[in-house]
C-alpha cells in the first residue's frame, strides 16, 4: 500500500470516528454517522479495506458512547466489516441499487439477529426498527456525498 493509499485510509478511519460523535437518540440506544465514511471509501479502495475501515469506525464510536455492550462490540465491528465488505463488492461490481437495499438490510436487520440468541428476542426487536433508520440515514447521507466526493477526486487527480 502506498503512503498516499495509507493516510487516505486514515483519513477515512478519522471521519468515521468524528461520524460515531455524531450520535442519534433512537430507541434503546443512540445511533451514529460512523459507517457512512466507509461507505464511501469503496470509491477508493477494495472491499477487504472498505470493510477494515467500517470495523474501525465502529470501534472508535463504541468508545466514545462508553461500550454499552461491553465485548459485543468486537462481533459488531465484524458485522460492520462484512456489511461494508458486500456494500463495495456489488458497487464494483456496477450494482448501483442493490448495495443500497444489502447494506440497509444487512446494518439494519441481518446484523442484529445473533442478539436475538446471545441477549435476547427483546433486545433484537427493540434495537432493529433503531438500526434500519440508522443505517438509512447513514447510506442516504453517503448516496448525497457519493457524488461531490468524486468529482473532488477527479479533480484532484487532474490536478497532480
């Protein structure tokens, strides 16, 4: 990975952590902006370091609302991980639509299923309803950057 590829990265990790400040009042819990800067990032890198940088960004926003779910928080960031990680596979793939519909279904809904068994059935149908919304605000948020981020970095490009 170059050094150019490398900070990108960790811009990316930042804006996920600053996102995961940005805190939702929904339900059981509050819901933050830290998967949409993944969500954008598959603009720029492959689906393992898109999914690298939601894990984190995930992480980072746990820490800051005080790890409510204590170690959960480890399967959750994996969760993140392969929810971002299909997002960027069917965005290179040119399935503009459906990794819309998979990423809002899979944060929202899929994620949240294994704390039907490890907590509770009330837990999942309490958190899911919060999640959907969150992980809608998050891609609708994206799906408006997604544009204006490209075209800054094309003319960045043009410009070096």
């Amino acid at each position: 990975m170059t050094t150019r590829k490398l900070a990108l990265a960790a811009l990316f990790i930042s804006l996920s952590a600053i996102g995961g400040m940005i805190k939702i009042p929904l339900g059981i819990a509050s819901i933050a902006l830290d998967a949409m800067p993944a969500l954008l990032a598959v603009l720029f890198f492959t689906a393992p370091l898109a999914g690298t940088i939601a894990a984190f960004g995930h992480l980072l926003s746990a820490s800051f609302g005080g790890l409510p779910l204590g170690p959960f928080h480890l399967l959750i960031a994996v969760e993140m991980w392969a929810v971002v990680w299909l997002f960027a596979k069917l965005h290179h793939a040119g399935k503009r639509w459906l990794k819309w519909a998979a990423f809002i279904i899979g944060n929202g809904v899929l994620a949240a299923v294994p704390f039907y068994f490890l907590l509770s059935p009330a837990f999942f149908y309490a958190s899911v309803p919060a999640l959907l919304i969150a992980a809608s605000i998050n891609a609708a948020v994206a799906a408006l950057l997604m544009p204006y981020v490209l075209k800054i970095s094309e003319g960045s490009r043009n410009a070096s």
